[in-house]
C-alpha cells in the first residue's frame, strides 16, 4: 500500500482509499533488469504504475534503428493519456534499466476510484496535460531543431553528454554522426572535454 501512496497520483489518499482501490482487480510485478514490460502496439488495458527502478522508452525508427524516448524513474504512471483513447496502444517498448516493482491496476476499477476521488481524477488531468506538453517538445527537438541545437539542450538540460552511444539512442542519430559533431563543437570552442563528459564551454 505505500508503494502506490508515493505516487503523485494518489498522494492525497489514506490507506481507507487506496485499500478501495486495490477491491479492483490488480497485480504487482517484479521485473529484472533487461526486461520487456510492455511492446510497442499492446492494448493498454490497465493504469500502470512504476513504484520502484527505472525503465525506458523506446522505438524503432524508419530504418530499424531503436530510438530512446525518455528515461522514467520511480514512482511514476506510465502512458496516462493512453489508458482511455480510442487507439489505447502503446507506441513505445518499455524496457527496465534497472529491477523495477511495476502495479498494474484495472482500467474500469480506476476509473469508477477517480470518480469517488475527484483529487486523484484532478491529478490524472494534470500528469495527461504535462505529458503531452512533454511529446509536443519531443516533436519539436526532432523535427525542428538542428542536431547542434539539440546536443546544446539535452547538455544544458543534464550538465554533461556522458556516453555517445547512449546519447545517440536518446538524440535519434546514428554514433558516427553525433561523434562528429562533437568533435566540430569541441574545436569550435562550443563544447568541452572534462572527466565527467562533453559539457558547454
């Protein structure tokens, strides 16, 4: 039970209403590093719930190349402004990174919980609106942006670019291409070498 109050969703929840909840048809998952949670194109069917690990998301691009998403870390919902769409499908996998505990809790019983909870139904509202401010973001960094533009936001968003590879997955570029334009910055004086990786000069 306090694995699930953690969650913003039901912060504002006693253990009377989340043991309300869990009278819905439910279950609790351990996943080991590597696995699979969910594949790209499964119905979703349930709220999901990552109360523990971190996971990522991630798709296979035009020319087969797996593309990451976004990384999520406990205690977070997943796909929220998927769970009642007409096409409710997953356009991601989700793949963990590290153990997660992952609850899956029946649609239909979380929706008849928000209509006797109108916080959470509030706070369901608001994690569909911020997520989808997130996607038009997304959508922007990849059809807008230059990849320079991109590289200078994602090291101005996490300090420093650590991993090409990893980095490469997360920017939708292929290695040798990023590598490059790394290398152009750094002589350009943009970027910077330090022990903890590329950074803003």
């Amino acid at each position: 039970m306090h694995e699930l109050i953690q969650l913003t969703l039901f912060s504002t929840c006693d253990e009377k209403a989340i043991t309300t909840l869990l009278n819905a048809p439910h279950r609790r998952s351990i996943y080991k590093k590597g696995e699979t949670i969910v594949h790209q194109g499964d119905p979703c069917r349930s709220l999901i719930a990552l109360t523990e690990g971190v996971l990522e998301t991630q798709m296979i691009g035009l020319e087969g190349r797996e593309v990451t998403i976004e990384r999520i870390e406990a205690p977070k919902i997943l796909a929220p402004a998927f769970l009642f769409g007409s096409n409710n499908h997953f356009p991601v996998d989700v793949v963990t990174t590290t153990s997660c505990i992952v609850w899956h809790i029946d649609k239909e019983g979380f929706f008849c919980f928000m209509q006797q909870n109108p916080s959470v139904l509030r706070t369901f509202l608001q994690q569909i609106s911020d997520r989808s401010q997130f996607l038009s973001q997304q959508v922007r960094m990849f059809a807008v942006e230059s990849l320079r533009t991109r590289i200078i936001s994602y090291i101005t968003e996490n300090k420093y670019l650590k991993n090409i590879q990893k980095s490469a997955l997360i920017l939708g570029v292929a290695r040798p291409s990023l590598s490059r334009i790394i290398s152009e910055m750094v002589e350009e004086g943009i970027l910077e070498k330090s022990e903890h990786g590329f950074c803003l000069k």
